[in-house]
C-alpha cells in the first residue's frame, strides 16, 4: 500500500489539533477524514471503510480506549492512539484495548508520519479487484471519492472543477457541517460575503446533480447556523 492508496481517520476532540493534523496528513498524501468524537467516528465508520484510524484517547463521553476494543470486535482496520499519557502502563493498556501502536503528546508530525508508514507496510496489499472502493451513497447517485467521479447508474455525472473540489471537501467530513467561510478557505478564495454568496449558489448547482428533488435536499443538507452537511445513505 502507498500513501496516495491510503484514507485515514482522525478522531481527535480538539479541533485545533484535528485541523493541523488533517492538512499535515492532505500534505503528505493521504487522503484523510476527521471525527469530533467517538459517537462521531462510529457514524462515518457505518458508511466508509479506512485503512488507519488514528484515535485520541483523552475525550469527553466514550474514551479512545472504549472505541477501540469496540472496534477491535468488527474491524481489522490498523488503530495508532494519541494520548497526553505516556507511561509503560498506559502504553501496555493501549495495546490490550487492540491498539497497533502508541504515541504521546505532544509529539512531532514527522514522528507521527514515520509510525503511520510503519503500520500501513505491515497491512499486506488487497488485490485490486477484491478491495472495497471508497463509494459514498446518495440516493441513486454514487460518488467515487479515490476518482472524484459522480455516477448515475452507468452514466458519468459532469462535474465543473468548482463542483469536483466542494464533493473533495464534503465527502472528506461526510456528516459533519462545514461553514460558508470555511469552504471559502478550502476552496482558495478571497475571504468575503461575495465569495460566501458565490458558495451558495455552487450548492445550488451541485444539488441539482445530487438531489431528486433541490428545494428539499436529502444529502447536501443545510445546517442551521453552520453551513452546510453531506449525508450520504
């Protein structure tokens, strides 16, 4: 497996970390999704397989530790733990919840980046016609996200290059509400009400390529006072 084959999860309650560590990640060729929670990685796990988990211990609600021995019973996915605690016994409780490896905070990404290179050479490569593709699904229409292809039955959904990045983006935190102005950001743009207003209308068109019905959308959803959520099936 190569890191341009690779899709991680981040599960991290901090978002300041969960951002750093996404963009470094994107950087370096991953393609990577994040989760606020664990209650948040469970639902993005329901819909999308992943090739590493990388998981905090030290959340609010179900702990790090809880989710992995959780996962441990359905997945095989290899798990890599990010704790504040680094003592042996720590350590050791991590590896017996099923956890591949350990590392501490804080710690330098490149450290991060070596052990997560590490465990992937360990997984043996799937052949190519018996590895799950990275499919999202809505509704009759199906998202190819390794090919950032939309696809209606046999047909090829065009995309413009501004609808190609917002799917990127959206599939990226399938669940989670993105704000106008962070989709600004993600996008390259100026930051301004302009460019927020020039979003609204992107959505408006991608809808009309997702949604059986645009003036009630069911999976490009506007979230209240937060932007806007993809909800696939």
């Amino acid at each position: 497996m190569t890191t341009f084959d690779a899709h991680l999860l981040i599960v991290d309650d901090d978002e300041r970390i969960r951002t750093l560590l996404q963009k470094f990640l994107m950087r370096h060729g991953f393609l990577v999704t994040a989760a606020r929670s664990a209650e948040h990685a469970r639902r993005i796990l329901a819909g999308l397989d992943f090739d590493m988990i990388v998981l905090d211990v030290m959340m609010p609600g179900e702990d790090g530790l809880s989710l992995c021995r959780a996962l441990r019973e359905t997945h095989a996915t290899p798990i890599l733990l990010l704790t504040a605690k680094g003592d042996t016994e720590n350590r050791i409780e991590g590896l017996e919840a099923g956890a591949d490896d350990y590392l501490p905070k804080p710690f330098e990404p490149k450290e991060l980046l070596l052990r997560i290179n590490a465990i992937l050479r360990r997984v043996p490569d799937i052949p190519e016609d018996e590895a799950t593709p990275k499919i999202l699904t809505l509704g009759p229409i199906r998202y190819d996200m390794e090919r950032g292809e939309l696809w209606q039955g046999e047909d090829l959904v065009r995309l413009t290059a501004t609808e190609m990045q917002l799917m990127k983006i959206f599939s990226a935190q399938p669940g989670e509400a993105i704000t106008r102005a962070k989709l600004v950001e993600d996008l390259g743009r100026d930051r301004g009400q302009a460019q927020e207003r020039a979003v609204d209308v992107q959505i408006t068109r991608l809808r009309r390529k997702i949604e059986t019905d645009p003036k009630q959308p069911r999976y490009l959803q506007t979230v209240r006072g937060a932007g806007y959520m993809l909800a696939p099936d």
